[in-house]
C-alpha cells in the first residue's frame, strides 16, 4: 500500500480527502493546527512547512505528497508570502531531497480568475490571477514545471473549484467539485503511469463549468457528479445585485477584495508562527 503525505489536512478539503482514501492508502497527515476530524488508522504529524526542517521532516518516506498546506483564500500578504511561497517551496525541495518523485498540487479557480464567466477555458489558456492568493498558486504551478523539467518530478495540477458536500452558490454552480469526483481525480494523480508535469481542472461534470477539462479525461476523469441537480434550490435563495465586476468574472469576490474570510482560521497559539 502506497504511503500518501497530505499537508494541510485538518482543512476542509484535506478532511474530506482523509475520509475518501481512506483504507486506500497509508496516509500520513500534516497541518499545523490540530486534527479536529481523526480518520482511524491516520498518522498525524503536527509541521509548520515555513520551516524547511519540518517539511524534510513530513516527506520523508512517501510515495506521494498532496500538497494542500497553506492559506486558502484572498488575504494579507505576509500570510501568502510564508504559507503558499516559502511553504510551498519548502515542500517541493523537501520532497526532492527525501526523493520524492510525485507531487500532486491542488491549485485554484484563482489562478485563472480573471477570465469572465462567458469565457470557457482549458489547462492551455494564459493565466489571470484574480487575487494575492491566485498569484501563489500560479507561483506553485510554475515550481511544479520547473522540478519536473530540471530534476525529473512527476506534478499533478489540479486547479480546483469549491470542494463541498453541495455546491454552496451561483458561482460555486460551475466550480463545485464533489468529495467523491476530488477522490476520483487525486487518486488518478497519484497512479496515472504518465504524469510529468499536468494541469487539470478540479471540478465535477457541471452542466455550468466555465472549463474545458479535456486534459483530465484524457488521464481517465470521468466526474460523477453534476451541480445542476441543486441548481433550482440555489437560485431560488440568490440575493440580486452583487458588485458587478465580481459577478462578471470567474474569481467571484476574490476579484475585488482585499480579504475574504479565511474558513479554517490559524489557532491563537499558532497565529505568531504561520500556516502550515
Ligand atoms: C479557493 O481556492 C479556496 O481555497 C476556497 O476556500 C474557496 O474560496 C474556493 O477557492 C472558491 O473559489 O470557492
């Protein structure tokens, strides 16, 4: 059986992953906050991936490492900068080092946000970062490119959408990616024998997708799940008149804010260290 780091795991999408692999894989589960959801059989190591020791600590001896540590929406810079730049470089020089040859990267909606909602795009559409936090995972995209390029890594992009139980939103609509199709398209990054540097999409089938996931199904995806089935019930509750330039472009509110709120906020004691 495989031996799969996930970071940032206490966070939604790392639960929701730890609760779908497993029995599938031995995982090995990192993030700097506790565990509030312990899947049994885990193995929990508590690391902050702004410090290189720690990252060298958490890679060693995998097969793969699903890189979900950092912070996860539009915030202050100082944040971004140590989770989703230093930490992000710390993991893949760390899995390099340890000799880890597979990274499975999930990206974001936010890397390409700034294209409009009439737009649809594939994996090849130049980037439009729509926030700080989409410049990062662009940063992350292009250290994946380089390790596979210069040292013969095998990265996984997965620009994901909003991964919940139900799509939460009109927005979310053409973004949600259900648990079950995140488990699909993560264990394909782990096992497809061909992977050297990818970018897909994180999504589920949405009848409303603004992507052109042909990439994915080329590696095997085929998504379960399709939004359209709570597409009455959201729009029904939609308030109208939101700020016209977030409901023009793919990013949402990521396009004109400063902040978003952060959903998985860092603990007291861990607020003067960073994410990790
Ligand atoms: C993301 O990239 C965030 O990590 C997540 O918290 C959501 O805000 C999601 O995008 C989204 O666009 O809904």
């Amino acid at each position: 059986m495989k031996t799969i780091l996930i970071t940032g795991a206490a966070g939604d999408v790392g639960t929701h992953l730890r609760r779908e692999l497993a029995g599938k894989y031995r995982i090995r589960a990192s993030d700097l906050r506790d565990l509030k959801h312990k899947v049994k059989g885990q193995k929990f190591i508590r690391a902050d991936i702004s410090k290189m020791a720690d990252a060298l600590k958490i890679t060693k001896g995998v097969d793969a490492v699903v890189h979900l540590g950092g912070y996860s929406v539009e915030g202050p810079w100082e944040a971004i900068l140590s989770a989703n730049i230093v930490g992000c470089y710390n993991v893949f020089e760390a899995a390099r080092r340890n000799g880890v040859k597979r990274i499975l990267f999930p990206t974001s909606n936010h890397a390409t946000g700034f294209y409009r909602r009439d737009q649809t795009i594939d994996h090849r559409v130049y980037i439009k970062p729509d926030s700080r936090y989409g410049v990062s995972k662009v940063f992350g995209e292009a250290l994946g490119s380089l390790y596979a390029d210069k040292y013969g890594m095998e990265v996984f992009c997965m620009r994901i959408g909003n991964v919940n139980p139900a799509p939460i939103d009109k927005r979310r609509l053409s973004i949600w990616f259900s648990p079950r199709d995140l488990a699909q398209l993560v264990t394909i990054g782990i096992e497809h024998p061909e992977i050297r540097f990818e970018i897909v999409y994180g999504v589920s089938k949405n009848q409303r997708s603004w992507y052109d996931n042909s990439n994915a199904a080329r590696l095997g995806y085929r998504p379960q799940d399709n939004s359209e089935t709570y597409a009455a019930q959201i729009l029904a509750r939609e308030k109208p008149g939101g700020d016209p330039r977030a409901e023009s472009y793919q990013g949402g509110i990521f396009c004109v804010a400063e902040e978003v709120p952060n959903p998985a906020p860092l603990p007291k004691r861990a607020k003067k260290r960073k994410r990790g």
